[in-house]
C-alpha cells in the first residue's frame, strides 16, 4: 500500500509517517521504482503500535524503547511496566500542575471585577507573579516559565 493508504488504516498522517522514519523511530519504507514509499502489513502494525503510544501521551522517546520491547521476544514484561509507570508518574505530575493553575485561574477571575474598570487581577497576577516583582518582557514570555 502506498502512504496515504498506510495512514488512512493507521491514523497517522503522512507527514507523520515521514517524520517518524526521518528520525529512525520506524524503518524506512520500501521504495518502488518510481521512488514511491509502500507499506506492508507490519508497517502499517507498527504505525499503529506507535499511534496508540502517541494517544496515551508517550514521547517519542519512550516509544522507541517500547517499540525495542515490543521486538525483543526475551523481553522481560517488568521492563515494559517499568516505562509505562515512569510515564504515569509524568502524567500525574502534569495532572498536578494544570490543577494548580487551573485553582489560581479561579481563584483570580474569582476576584476580577469583569466591568468596564482596568483593574484587573489576573493581568497583575501575570505582570507581578513570583512573589510581587516585576518581571521583564523576556521572563514573562520566555519559555522557561512555561515548564
């Protein structure tokens, strides 16, 4: 099957699918004369291995290690448990922090007027958080604070 075919029965998109060969996650497709990329049935079963992962949040690194699992007949299933409890971990530490903000979030539209006022104190929350300072451009919109 070509590769619209192979991400009409897997779910993932083309696009994907070239991704994940370009950085090695699935093996590279075999090619026609034509250059053209075709699917076989354990591709198109390992697109899927990989699009359930991706539903249930893995990086793309935790599936490369999965998928070497999933490979690995001798495997032992505690190493396979032991990738997806990491991930659980992970997963509840994010649950953690949208809760968190989430509760600061009402917390402050809680406390905001909503009129026509320019008072407001979910834009002084954002210009002064971390304890009340000021802080610049850069710190209020880099990257680092949104981890």
């Amino acid at each position: 099957m070509n590769i619209g075919q192979a991400s009409k029965a897997t779910g993932v998109s083309t696009k994907m699918i070239r991704y994940y060969e370009q950085i090695k996650l699935i093996s590279p497709a075999h090619r026609t004369a034509s250059s053209y990329r075709t699917y076989g049935d354990n591709d198109v079963h390992t697109l899927q291995f990989v699009r359930r992962a991706r539903d249930l949040g893995f990086s793309v690194e935790q599936i490369k290690e999965l998928l070497a699992l999933w490979r690995d007949r001798s495997r032992a299933s505690s190493d396979v448990k032991a990738v997806a409890l990491e991930h659980v971990v992970e997963l509840e530490r994010k649950i953690a922090a949208i809760q968190e903000m989430t509760t600061t979030l009402k917390h402050l539209a809680s406390n905001c007027h909503g009129d026509n006022r320019p008072e407001c104190p979910i834009i002084e929350e954002m210009a002064t958080g971390f304890g009340g300072e000021k802080m610049g451009v850069k710190a209020r919109f880099g990257v680092a604070s949104l981890k």
